[in-house]
C-alpha cells in the first residue's frame, strides 16, 4: 500500500487530505497520470514530490509502505 498525502487545493479538489493506493506499483510520474486520470487533478507537473519525507522526481521507483507527498507551489507575502 502506498499512502499520497495532499496539501492546498489537490486536497480540496479531491476533498480528502490522503488516499490510500493498495495496488499501486510504478514512478510518481505513473502515480500522477493515474491521479489526473482517475481523480481529475490537473497540474501535477507544477508541484513538488517528497516520498518519505525526501524531494524526489518522476523516475523514482515507489514501493509498497511509501508515503507520498503532493506539494504545489506555495506563494503569499
């Protein structure tokens, strides 16, 4: 199972704060198609990807108990 947290307005499109992905395997950049395909969110190629709790990119390998974190850009003064 892997765990995607959500943050900001991907957390209020899909109104939840974290999904749980039981058979999910593949990179975050199959991770992200499978969210904009099935969740509908849309400009994941803008926001940051931490798995663990380290920024990473879209050919890491995610792996069964990983948590994934779905940054988007912050801004504000």
């Amino acid at each position: 199972m892997i765990k995607v947290l959500l943050f900001a307005h991907l957390k209020e499109q899909i109104g939840k704060s974290e999904l749980q992905m039981d058979s999910f395997s593949g990179t975050v950049k199959e991770l992200k198609g499978y969210l904009q395909e099935n969740y509908s969110l849309l400009n994941l190629d803008s926001i940051m990807i931490a798995v663990n709790e380290e920024f990473c990119n879209d050919n890491t390998t995610l792996r069964d108990g990983d948590i994934v974190a779905l940054i988007p850009p912050v801004s504000g003064g």
